[in-house]
C-alpha cells in the first residue's frame, strides 16, 4: 500500500483561541479558535470501561495518523465524521514523516 493511500479521512483539528483574564479571576476567550484540516488515518481501538460514581461509563479511544506538522497539541481537539476527539497523547516516527494522536471520541 502506498503512503497516500493510507490517508483516507479527513479530520478538522481545531486550535482554541487565546484567553485573557477577565474581572473575577477566570479565563475568558480573547480570540477565536482556527482549524485546519488534515488527511488522515483513523483506528478505532478497544473501548474502555471505568467505574464514575458507581455507573459503568464506556470510552472510545482513537488513534489518528498525519503525516508530520508542526503545531499539533494536547491542547487542540479533533472532528471527525460528527465526532469529537480529545487528543490525550502526540507521538512522532523516529525519521519525523507521520504523527500518531491518540486520544477519546464523544459518546455518539
């Protein structure tokens, strides 16, 4: 298979604006967020099972492969395909050509 080939969704990762502090002792947004969309490949891993407040809640974590950016975060959210993944860890290849999110998808 070839390394285009591969990269079949397109994923929109979303960049949160800057925020000030306002009156009270918060945060307030100051700017909006940017997006960019990106070509990429989804897998869908085993889904996890915790135990909140007594109730078994279930999470899908995602894995999601770009081919090497810059200005990827923890802090940048993901859509795709009507859903939200939070990005909990970014790892890269050792030759620097594709980087490897992870994180968990909403609860559609």
């Amino acid at each position: 298979m070839s390394a285009a080939a591969k990269f079949r969704e397109r994923v929109t990762f979303y960049t949160p604006g800057q925020t000030v502090q306002d009156e009270v002792g918060g945060m307030v947004p100051a700017s909006a967020e940017t997006g960019v969309t990106h070509w990429a490949r989804i897998q869908a891993l085993p889904a996890k099972e915790d135990l909140i407040n007594g109730k078994i809640s279930y999470r899908q974590p995602y894995k999601v492969t770009v081919r090497f950016t810059s200005g990827l975060s923890s802090s940048d959210r993901m859509e795709w395909n009507g859903h939200s993944i939070s990005i909990t860890s970014i790892w890269s290849d050792e030759r620097n050509t594709e980087i490897y999110l992870y994180g968990y998808g909403d609860n559609h």
